[in-house]
C-alpha cells in the first residue's frame, strides 16, 4: 500500500493544489489540524506566493476576527500604520504574535508597494469578534455601519440615531461577561435592549441593502464592503448573544452553529470579490457535520466549510492538512496503519495526494482514525476522504 501512495504522492506546492481541479476555484481552503505551529503557516505562506505570481489570486483570509482584520488590511493595502501595531491589533486568538503571520504582513505590504490599487493583495480575517471566553458587543459593527449610512443616505432614513443606539448598547463589559459562556443568566443577550438593538441592525441592514444603487454608484465600493461586513457582524453578534442567554439543551449547538454560519457569510462575500485562499483549522472548512463533546454533552452544527459548499458546489475546494510528528505537545510517530504513518512513510515532506486516489489506494475498509495523545491535534478521519479534494501532509512540527 505504502508504495501505491508513494506514486501519487507530489511536491507541496500551489501548482500541485492546482492540478487537483478543472479551474481555479473561487475559494481554496487549506485547512491546519492544529493552531500554533508555525511550520504549518510557513507552508501556507509559500503556497499564496505562489497562487499570487502564477494564478492569480489576490486575496488570503485566516480564521481571525473579522473587524480586526480591517487593520491589517489597510496597513497592506495603504500602508496606514506601522507593522508592529498591525501585529498587535489586527489580529485575534492571539495570532498576532507568530513570526510567519507577521512574515506575511510583511510581504504582502512590500509587493503592494507602487502598484495599481486594482492590482493590490487584500487580507480579511472572516471569524466572528468571538473569543473563547465571549464575545463582543455589538458597538463598534453598530457604530460603523450607522455611520456609513447617516453619511450617504437621507437621514430621515435611519431608524435611530446614535444616542439611541449608545443607550441601548449601555456598558460594552455587559456584552463581554466571561461568565456568561457558562451560565446563560449572566448574558445580556435576550435583555429587552437587545431585543430592540436586533430590531435596528436588521432595519439598519435593510436600508443598506435597499440604497444599493445610490451608494455603489456614490461611495467608494470598499466603503460598501465593509459597510456590508459591519452589518453581517452586527447581526451575527447579536444573534450569538441571544443564544448565549438560552438556558435549554439547544444552547451550544446554536452558538457554535452561528459562528461557523457568520464565517460563511464571510467567506461567500470574500468569493464574489475574487479568487481568495483560506486558511483556518480543518474543523472549519471540512464539508462534514462538525461534533464536538462540551460539558452540555456531544454537538453537531454545519461548518462553514458545508456552508459554503452548499452554496459554491465546485468552485469552492477543501485539502485538508495532516501531521506526522508534534513531539513537544506528546505527539509521537504515527502508528503504520494509520493515514498519518502510512503517510509518514512517504520520501516526499512535505507532501500533496490527491483525496480520492488515497482513498482509492487504502481501499476498503479504510483504516480506524489516529487517536491523538493530545487534545490541540484533530488527526484526519479516513472516513472523510470522500469529501476532501486533497491532503496535505507534514512529517514533523519543530520544537519553537
């Protein structure tokens, strides 16, 4: 078997990921199966270069915070800012502080250096202002998109005015309670302030959504952009929060099935901008149901991967990343009858297979998952290659 993978094993490179699809799909996610190595953003950075200078693509999206990432944005589209506060600002879940993150940043402002802005890399972050611990208010989306239309429209228009907004809103440490990831009590969520502020983002989205043509044909189209990002966020928050307040069963399948449903939104905005590279943990891009056991039991929600899929059929593309080795988190060596040790066995590291010739090649019944020593790692579930376009493999993650 080992030698059968080894024939359709190839370099790991962007023009291998190409020769896996009849055209260049819209959305080409490459998915990690564990955050913090940066060996893993290494490859992903090399793979962008290469999908900028030969194919085309314009834009990378990372699993971060999606308003934050409007920071680093600017700062590699206009220069605005300086790179270590990008590095400190624009970035969520701590990512901020990993040298190829930064290494990224970096390249991209140089290679937009002089160029045409029609012909500038853009960065997006599409996860939600959702942290582990909460998440956000609601304000600065409000706020943003409110301002945006009391700017171009009549303002006769407006359901509200920004002090009607600010007393609705009230303290912004109401929104962040840490303690109400736990105990629904303490969320503001279902409050009779957030049910009229859910009220006003629709209508606010709405009026956005009805002036489409005054405003593309009078502001500037990113402002339009991101007028759109701040009313999907504001939403998408507002209705986390009032999940985050529902005592029954239903309350974290709910919340998680939000913010994989807010990342969709992202990304399918992402994809009518142009051909884009993703980048997030492979939990979130596969087009299986995702599962997860919490203290409440074991969930299930659509990824945004399934979301997007459904709604992008071919032009949206998954491969999938597997490891080796992840020793300095108790990761050893791969047994040899899993994927993964089957896999490490292969001279080619890092290494491309094409999904469906693996599966063809493990043959029937494939073998049982790799159990991971370690909770941080998702090794691949072999069952799943049926949905997968390729595997991207990595022998061993460098102790930092």
């Amino acid at each position: 078997m080992a030698e059968r993978i080894q024939d359709i094993a190839l370099p790991l490179d962007a023009a291998a990921v190409m020769r896996l699809f009849p055209a260049p799909p819209r959305l080409l996610a490459l998915g990690e199966p564990t955050h913090g190595e940066d060996l893993l953003l290494d490859v992903r950075n090399d793979v962008f270069r290469q999908l900028v200078e030969r194919h085309g693509y314009r834009t990378i999206t990372i699993e971060s915070d999606c308003l934050k990432g409007l920071v680093v944005d600017d700062y590699v589209t206009w220069g605005t800012g300086t790179l270590d506060e990008v590095m400190a600002h624009g970035f969520s879940h701590g990512f901020g502080a990993g040298a190829a993150n930064r290494e990224l940043v970096r390249w991209m402002r140089a290679h937009n250096e002089d160029r045409p802005a029609g012909e500038r890399l853009r960065f997006a972050g599409f996860d939600g202002p959702l942290e582990i611990t909460g998440a956000a208010s609601p304000r600065q989306a409000l706020a943003a998109l409110h301002g945006y239309l009391a700017t171009w429209v009549d303002p006769a228009l407006l359901p509200c005015t920004t002090e009607t907004l600010d007393r609705l809103l009230g303290a912004d440490d109401r929104w962040t309670e840490p303690g109400a990831m736990t105990d629904p009590a303490r969320s503001v969520g279902r409050s009779a302030e957030a049910g009229q502020l859910r009220t006003l983002a629709h209508d606010l989205v709405s009026l956005l959504d009805e002036q489409a043509p005054h405003l593309l044909a009078t502001a500037p189209r990113d402002d339009w952009d991101r007028a759109r990002l701040h009313g999907r966020t504001a939403t998408g928050l507002l209705t986390y929060h009032y999940w985050m307040a529902e005592a029954s069963p239903a309350r974290m399948t709910r919340m998680l099935g939000v913010r994989d449903r807010m990342m969709a939104d992202n990304l399918l905005a992402l994809a009518d901008r142009g051909p884009t590279l993703v980048h997030a943990h492979n939990a979130h891009l596969q087009r299986e149901k995702s599962s997860m056991r919490m203290w409440q039991g074991p969930m299930e929600w659509w990824s945004a991967g399934a979301l997007v899929g459904a709604r992008l059929g071919e032009e949206y593309a998954f491969v999938a990343t597997a490891l080796g080795t992840i020793r300095h988190q108790g990761v050893d060596t791969p047994p040899p009858d899993t994927v993964e040790g089957l896999l490490y066995a292969l001279e080619q590291d890092p290494c491309l297979v094409d999904a469906g010739r693996l599966a063809d090649a493990l043959g029937d019944p494939r073998p049982e998952p790799r159990v991971s020593s370690w909770f941080g790692y998702a090794p691949l579930d072999p069952g799943h290659l049926d949905t997968v376009d390729g595997v991207a493999f990595i022998k061993d993650m460098p102790r930092p």
